[in-house]
C-alpha cells in the first residue's frame, strides 16, 4: 500500500511540476476567462464569508448559554393574533 502511494504521489508531484515549472507557454488568455475567474474567486469569498459567519453565530450562542447571557431581553415582541371584524365579510 505504501509503495502505491508513494508511486501516485510521484507522479502527481511530477506533473503538477510540469505545469508549474514549464519554460514556454504560447497561450492567450481571453477575456471571458478573466471575468470567469473574477466570478470563481467572488464565489469564494461569499461562500467563505457565509460560513464564517455561520460559525461565529454558532460560537456566540454556545458562549451565551454558557454565560447565561439572553440574547432576547430588550426585545420587543408582539402577538400573534389577528383580529376579523364583521362588517367586512
């Protein structure tokens, strides 16, 4: 098992090398691919970004309970009834 690894990790290495280190790149780079890659790292960083905050949201109730801290004291709340009057039916 040990030899396999070894063997597909040589090779990973030896082709990310290649890409990495190769001496002539004749390529264009079009613009669309510019914008696509402007999008990827966007989408990133929001994806990123939402699930920082998810955790941090996280992290600050499990901090409250444990203080015993209530995040809803100063709160307002209202009722939920709804009242139908007669006259317009």
């Amino acid at each position: 098992m040990k030899k396999i690894l070894s063997v597909l990790t040589a090779i990973y290495l030896f082709g990310t090398g290649m890409l990495l280190f190769g001496l002539n790149a004749k390529a264009y780079i079009d613009p669309s691919v510019t914008t696509y890659v402007i999008q990827a790292v966007a989408g990133i960083a929001i994806a990123v970004g939402a699930a920082l905050g998810v955790y941090l949201r996280r992290a600050k109730k499990k901090v409250s309970e444990k203080l015993g801290i209530d995040e809803n004291r100063n709160k307002e709340v209202e009722s939920d009834d709804l009242g139908v009057d007669d006259d317009d039916v």
